[in-house]
C-alpha cells in the first residue's frame, strides 16, 4: 500500500505545528521551558511567548512538513 505523500506530509506538519504552539505556552506558564529553549536553538523566534509560539509553529510545519513528504515518499520507494 502507497502513502499519499501530500497528505502525510500535511498531517506531519500540522500536528508538529500544533505542538510547538502549545509547548510555546506552557512555557509561557513555567512548564518546558529546557525544552522550548532547545528547540528555539534550531527554530529562530521560538521562544516561550505569543509570538514565539506562533513562529515556533510555522517553522515547525515547515520542518515537519518536509520531514513527513521525505519519510513517505522514502516508504513508497521501499515498498
């Protein structure tokens, strides 16, 4: 069975951009914040703030959005 690349991808993208999102405002709040700290190393703009969060979840589709297209389409070629 074929993956839909496009489809994975997207779903790669949306759901790592979501949990950037949320992890950006725990931060905010005290929680996860080392964690946040480490991922903005690589994500410029995230930090633990509104505008962090919102920066960290579009570097996060991208990165996430590629990362998936690249796995499905590596799975397609193996199968």
């Amino acid at each position: 069975m074929q993956l839909n690349i496009k489809a994975f991808a997207l779903a790669c993208g949306i759901l790592w951009a979501v949990g950037a999102f949320i992890l950006a405002l725990l931060a905010m709040n005290g929680y996860a914040q080392p964690f946040v700290s480490l991922i903005g190393s690589g994500y410029l703009g995230y930090e633990a703030s509104l505008q962090g969060a919102l920066i960290g979840a579009v570097w996060g589709f991208v990165d996430a959005f590629i990362g998936g297209w690249i796995f499905a389409w590596l799975y397609n070629k193996l199968v």
